[in-house]
C-alpha cells in the first residue's frame, strides 16, 4: 500500500509493501502525521467555535452546523485511517488493544470525573455513555441537557470499530473496495427512507447508520491508496470527489434558501461535504498542504481527542468558578482556555504515557513506524 500518499506530510515516501527496505526522509516523523494533525485542529476548532460562539446567527443551524461539519470531517479522516491500518494487515487482536489503550482510558476518565462532579445529564443517563449508546439515547430523547451532547459522535466512531474490522479483515483484498460502497448506498438507502417515512428525523444524522457515508468515503479512499489496481486512478477519484461534492452542497444550497426539497436535502444531508472532505484528507496524506502545516495546528490536532471530550463541560465550570455568568465572549474565552490546559495536561500525564504501550507491540519497522503514524493521527475521533 504506497504511502506516496504519504500518509501525511511526514511520509512523503513510502511504499507500504516493500517498507522495510525504505529509508525515510531526514525530516519525516513516523510518529504523526503533520497535515492531517492539522486539518484535526481546524475541525475540532469549529466544534469549540459551535459550542462556545453563538454562530447560528451567521450559519442557520437548520442548514449546517460548524460542529457538525467538524465531526463528519473527523468520520471521514476515521475511516481513511482505521481502514488503511486494517487493509495492511493489522490484526485483529492487535487492532482492539491499541484502540482501546487509545480511546477508553482518557474517555472514562472524563465520564468518571464529569459524573462525580454531577454534570447536568450525567448521572442520570450514565449508562447509556459507558456503553457508547450517547447516540442512540440522543435520536430518540432529544432535549437532554446539551453538555454531554458531543458525546453521540464517540459512540457512532466505537460502533463503527466494533463491526468494520471484521468486514474488512474476513473480505479478500481484492474486493476490499466494495465494502465502503456497500456502506454508502446503505447511509444514502437508511437516510432516505428516514426522511421520507419520518420527516428528517435525528436517527437520520445520530445513529451510525446514518454516518457510513462519511466514514465509508474514508475507507473508499484508503483502497484506492492500497490496492494497486485502484492506486493509478486515486487522483482521478479525489478530483472527481471534489467536484461532485462541491455541486451537491451548492444543490443543497439552493434547497435550503428555496425551501424546496426537503426530504432531498435530509437524504443528502453530509454526502457533499464528505466528499470534499475526500479531497482535503487525500491531499493531506501526500504533504501537499503544506501551508497549514505549522506547530500551534500540529498540537492541537496532536491534542484534539481530549479538546473535544472536555470542551462541552467548560462553560458551566467558568460560570461556577466565576460565581455568576460574565457573558458570552468571556464564557467563550475561558472556556477555550480551560479546555486547552484540561487537554494538555491529559495528553502529558495520561494519555501519552499510555500510548507508549502501544508502541511494544510488534516490531519497529518503518512499515510499523507508518502504522503508528496512521493510528495516532486517527486518534479517538
């Protein structure tokens, strides 16, 4: 699996398969890959823009949403990620350990912490967050209090990893790149009959069946960076990804501001905006962006699993250490604050202590290297 697409700026190198024999650049990290670390940041930037700033007064919530847009930029990257490290042979049992060494630690923690502290929402529906059921809970009681609302994302990326490995390991190789198209017409299947049957219901956008658009369209670009019949035609495919989104949010567009077609616009809902997304991981992965490739965006995409699992509690907390509410924009920027000292220090004492066990599995080949990069840029979103 040529990582000419390098998986991101730091590999511009590399050939998958004959890795062990690659010499690496002088400048390339294995640990991380730098521009998709940056566009993490710009994603879970939006997510904290969403929560923190009362933007819906620049975007109608009813059209699309920073937050939402950052999410699904999250399930794309995902599924380009999780899937490149399964379609090079990654086992299952090896799989499973990293992730969980990855994901459930700092997660648990937080749930742990919010629940003693008896966040609004917590206590209450504690059990539905400990089984990564936050998803299911939210598409079907909405209006529970918003400071856990982030966390239906978290469940949607755990019920993916539950079932897509096995697809993906238990498909020959040679037919890898029909399980992503299988999970896109089935999202584009569910989300239409939802939204004609029950006129844009949250199921529609809230459970993960609604969400294998994006993380399929990830996937699909990862086959066409490992398989080597598909690999001639991966440029072909992301600018086609690109043009083809780009016309399908300027029709939602149009639907919107018309008032027409609504059903039209909740069965699409995502499906543009995923595309182009295609196109910026893709371009990513080869080190072609290399103006956001700067420090502050690489830390904070470095950083982004624990940014948005705190954020959403910041804003009670600096009321409650303030003693009264100061207002939107110093709510905002300490909260932004806060959720940057909250994420570093889990990152320094907990999360990246943790993830030194993972780097005892297996051997330290470059083609391991590269696997490393691949999962610690794919994170816990």
């Amino acid at each position: 699996m040529s990582l000419r697409e390098n998986a991101k700026g730091e590999q511009p190198v590399a050939e998958y398969q004959s890795a062990p024999e690659l010499k690496p650049a002088s400048w390339m990290n294995p640990r991380r890959l730098p521009q998709l670390d940056s566009l993490r940041a710009f994603a879970v930037i939006a997510v904290l823009v969403h929560h923190f700033v009362p933007v819906e007064k620049i975007i109608p919530e009813g059209f699309l949403t920073l937050g939402l847009l950052g999410v699904r930029f999250f399930f794309t990257l995902s599924g380009f990620l999780i899937t490149g490290i399964l379609l090079r042979g990654q086992t299952i049992k090896t799989f499973y350990i990293r992730r969980a060494l990855r994901i459930f630690p700092a997660y648990y923690l937080c749930l742990l912490v919010v629940f003693a502290l008896d966040i609004a929402g917590v206590r209450q529906y504690f059990w539905w967050h400990v089984t990564y059921l936050s998803n299911v809970l939210f598409a079907f009681r909405p209006g529970i209090p918003s400071s856990t609302g982030h966390f239906w994302s978290l469940a949607v990326e755990e019920q993916f990893y539950l079932v897509w490995p096995w697809l993906v390991l238990k498909t020959p190789a040679r037919h890898a790149w029909k399980l992503p198209i299988a999970a896109i017409i089935f999202t584009l299947v569910f989300k239409t009959v939802v939204a004609f049957a029950f006129d844009g219901h949250l199921a529609g956008g809230l459970l993960v069946f609604g969400c294998l658009d994006s993380l399929g369209l990830g996937a699909l670009l990862a086959c066409f960076s490992h398989d080597e019949r598909l690999k001639p035609h991966r440029d072909r495919f992301m600018r086609a990804s690109l043009v083809l989104g780009t016309l399908i949010v300027m029709g939602q567009t149009g639907l919107y501001i018309w008032g027409r077609g609504t059903r039209i616009f909740y069965s699409t809902a995502f499906l543009g905006v995923s595309l182009i997304f295609v196109w910026l991981v893709g371009k990513a992965a080869d080190g072609k962006l290399s103006l956001i490739e700067s420090r502050p965006l690489i830390y904070t995409g470095k950083i982004s699993y624990g940014l948005y699992l705190w954020h959403n509690f910041m804003p009670a907390l600096t009321v409650w250490l303030m003693g009264y509410d100061p207002g939107i924009w110093v709510r905002a920027a300490l909260g932004v604050a806060l959720t940057f000292a909250v994420a570093a220090t889990s990152w320094k004492l907990f999360e990246s202590p943790l993830n030194t066990l993972k780097d005892r599995l297996g051997t330290h080949t470059l083609s391991k290297s590269l696997d490393n990069a691949l999962e610690e840029t794919a994170g816990g979103i």
